[in-house]
C-alpha cells in the first residue's frame, strides 16, 4: 500500500539524517512518522528511534525513559517496546 510505502520512504530519511549525525533532524523526521503513518509497521521504529535521536542530541537520559514509557501507551507488544524497555 501506498501509505506503508511512504512511511518506510521517510523512515529512511530519518535514518540517513541520524547516520549523519543530524540528531535534531532526524528525531523530527522520526515523530513525523510517527505522527503521519501512526498505523503503519514502520511506526514502532520511529518512536524507538526518535527516543534515541533525542537521547544522542541532548545526552539526556531522561528522552530514553520517556521512550519507555510511551511504549507502555502505544505498541507495547511491538519487537521495538521488547527494545525499549530496558530503559524503562
């Protein structure tokens, strides 16, 4: 589906700007995943990675519980809360 196939397109973005050190980016572009393809596959992904963007932008530990936590709301039998969780 079209839908799934964008999210995986912006899902790579994010990925490309986080590989390239564009931590700030790359967290937006991973909520905007997140945000706009909420019911897709590549969602869980996106919201473990945007905790981590945060966490490598700000170096605060704070960003990797709060992923842990919204893990708890939303995908919580996702292979990406397994992930998180040793955060939480």
């Amino acid at each position: 589906p079209a839908d799934d196939f964008r999210a995986q397109l912006e899902l790579g973005l994010a990925h490309a700007a986080f590989g390239g050190q564009k931590f700030s980016d790359a967290e937006k572009r991973y909520r905007r995943v997140l945000e706009t393809y909420g019911a897709s596959d590549a969602a869980p992904e996106a919201q473990y990675w945007a905790g981590v963007a945060k966490y490598k932008g700000t170096n605060d530990p704070g960003a990797l519980k709060a992923t842990a936590d919204a893990f708890k709301q939303r995908f919580k039998d996702s292979t990406w809360a397994k992930k998180a969780s040793v955060w939480g």
